[in-house]
C-alpha cells in the first residue's frame, strides 16, 4: 500500500509562479479491489519559516494504524532539496520511524530510526521520498516524457524512472480534468504484472488526482481523490472542491502502508 502513498507525493507548483509553490490541501480514499476502505489519507503542502521553505505533509489514518511522512524543504530552480524528513508509522501494535536530518556541505544525511542511528554520504541530487516526484513538475511542464531521479531513505539511496504513457480525461471533485497517465518503471522486477501508475492533471499545477498499483491479477488498490482546496483549475484564486459521493462503508482493515518499495 505504501506505493499508493508514494504517489500522493506528486505535486507541483505552476510555470507561471516557477520561484513559489501554491499551497493546498486534499484527502484521498485507499480502495482495494474496487472495494473502499476505512483508510484516508490527507496530502499538505504550505509554506515554512524562511525564504521559499516549505512543509510538506502525507497523513493515512483510521482507526487501527496511523501513517504519517512529513518533509522541510526549500524549493530553488525547480528543484526540492530537503533539511528534515519523517516516517513514523504506529499500528498493529508496532512503532516504526526515521527521522532524517539532510546536509549539503558536503551532501550528507543523519537518520535515527527505532533501532538505530547512522549517517551516510548521498549525492549532491538526493531527495527524500516524499518530495521526490515534486521534480517531475519541470520536466513534464517542459514537454519530456521521462525523468529520473534519486532518493534516500533510511541508509538506501534508490534511483527511480518515471515515463508518460497516455493521456486521459478523469471525473474528480473539479469536474473533468484532463490528465496525463505516468507509470513508475521498474526494471528487473520478479513480479511481470506488478504497475503504479497515476494521473496527473495539468491544469492543476500536476498534481495527482488518481493512482492505481496492480501488485497481481488478484490485488490492486487505488488512490481516489475525495476533497481538494487549492488553486482552482479554471480560475486564479482559491477555492474548496468536496465529492459528496464520497463512501464510508468500512471493508477490513489494511496492512502496514509501508512495505519495501519496488
């Protein structure tokens, strides 16, 4: 399920504010196998303390397990670079977290977890893995298709590849949005049908609105949008959107939301 999660990270500011990024909020709905459940995951993104800081805020909750990564960062040329980052998960009567402390003279990280504490040398490029899809606003606002980039977490540095492969037009709580399908590429994976994708709409500063992870012909889950305050597509203001559709009936509880990414 963490996958799911990994996807709400993808935000991104306008071209025509490249220096700032728009604040907003949004809540998403975990379905599994078209079936909702109990868990909601609200996605944050507002200004910090200090020139072009900002504070980034993933949240999962329900009543068995919370799930919460949070990221400080400052946004210069288009491009994150992270000073704090945390993961603390607690449920199912386990306490998990990282909380990483970044340097960038010369490009270093300090995690304490709940059984250790280490530092390692990272590159001079490295995000945290929250931020890290906040790249892709660039890229694709720019016309490419593709982009790589790399992350940390803990003491492993990964590099992931992410690539347009459609475009499609989706119902969400704005109405029709037309939107473009990423797919997360792996290579080397064991699992031959295992895909995340998302749908990322550019008319609201592509953001994502939707993402989808088929883990086999028997399991996927899904990321839907519920509610969204933040730039309005279609206007220049601010403005709260809510799907009163939205369904509250309890299916069984999910496990852990952050397994191993792959």
């Amino acid at each position: 399920m963490r996958q799911l999660l990994f996807c709400l990270s993808l935000v991104v500011c306008n071209l025509a504010a490249a220096e700032t990024l728009s604040p907003f909020a949004a809540e998403f709905r975990i379905y599994v196998n078209k079936l909702p459940t109990p868990v909601k995951a609200d996605l944050v993104l507002e200004p910090a303390q200090g020139a072009d800081n900002y504070r980034m805020l993933l949240k999962a909750k329900s009543f068995l397990l919370t799930n919460t990564e949070e990221s400080f960062f400052q946004w210069r040329d288009c491009q994150p670079r992270t000073s704090k980052y945390l993961h603390e998960f607690e449920g199912f009567g386990k306490h998990r977290y990282h909380r990483m402390d970044f340097q960038w003279s010369p490009p270093r990280v300090h995690n304490v977890s709940e059984d250790d504490k280490e530092s390692l040398d990272i590159p001079e490029n490295a995000l945290d893995e929250l931020t890290i899809l906040l790249r892709g606003r660039c890229v694709f606002s720019e016309g490419a298709d593709s982009y790589s980039v790399t992350s940390v977490y803990g003491d492993r540095i990964r590099t992931h590849h992410f690539a347009v492969i459609d475009r499609e037009t989706i119902e969400t709580p704005m109405g029709e949005l037309d939107t473009l399908l990423v797919e997360k590429k792996r290579q080397g994976d064991s699992k031959k049908k295992r895909r995340t994708l998302f749908w990322v709409a550019p008319s609201l500063d592509y953001m994502v609105v939707k993402a989808k992870h088929i883990e086999s012909t028997f399991l996927k889950a899904e990321l839907i949008m519920i509610d969204y305050t933040g730039p309005d597509p279609e206007k220049s203001g601010t403005q709260a959107v809510t799907n009163q559709s939205d369904a509250s009936t309890a299916q069984p509880e999910l496990s852990e939301v952050r397994p191993e990414a792959g």
